[in-house]
C-alpha cells in the first residue's frame, strides 16, 4: 500500500487543490498573507501523511507526522473563518472547507489507532 491510496491522503489532497484554486481569486494584497498561508497549511496534511508513511516503522516518527498532519487540519479551520469573516469564500463554501477539516482530523486520528495496533 502507497500513501496515495489512503482515502485521508485523496481527501486532504482534493480539498487542497480546491482551496488553493479559490485562494487565487482573493486580493492581491492577501496573495503573500492569509492565501498564501492556507495554501500551505492544506498542502502541509499531504505532505505530513506522506512523510508518515515512509517513516511508518517507527511508531513515534509516524505518529508525530500524522499528529502535525491533524494540528494542520485544524489550523485549516481557523484561515477558514478568516476567509469567511473577511468576505472571500462563502458562508456555503466555509460550511463544506470546515467539515471537511473536521472529518479528515478525524480520520487522521482513527489512522494513528489503527496504526498503533499493528504495531508497524
């Protein structure tokens, strides 16, 4: 199994590209501020499930990546509210980004478990 195959990784990936689609239409004076910052905080999930995986041999390493992969979901949440609050996404759009965080955090969480009881 490749970490592609991971439905958290094709979620946080999908979910990604959409937001980083979205962050282009935002002001030019937020390109090197909050878009640029989302950008990086979705794109961080990939890459920290990623990096997990190919260190999924040592426990401690692969839950340390997995855990910075969640604090990043969640910090997702926050910019959203941000890109709500300041008018750039929809009330909509924020509802289906934030649930979206919500459930990958979750998943990412469940994946730690599984992980830990079989003892990679």
């Amino acid at each position: 199994m490749k970490f592609e195959d991971l439905q958290v990784f094709q979620r946080s990936y999908k979910v990604s590209l959409e937001l980083h689609k979205a962050s282009l239409d935002f002001p030019k004076h937020e390109q090197y501020g909050l878009a640029d910052q989302i950008r990086r905080a979705s794109k961080s999930i990939c890459a920290n499930i990623a990096e997990g995986f190919a260190r999924k041999r040592s426990q401690a390493d692969f839950n340390r990546f997995i855990g910075m992969a969640i604090g990043s979901a969640d910090e997702m949440r926050v910019w959203l509210r941000y890109c709500l609050d300041l008018g750039y996404i929809a009330e909509q759009q924020w509802q289906r980004w934030r649930n979206e965080y919500e459930e990958i955090a979750k998943m990412l969480q469940g994946l730690g478990k599984r992980v830990d009881k079989t003892a990679v």
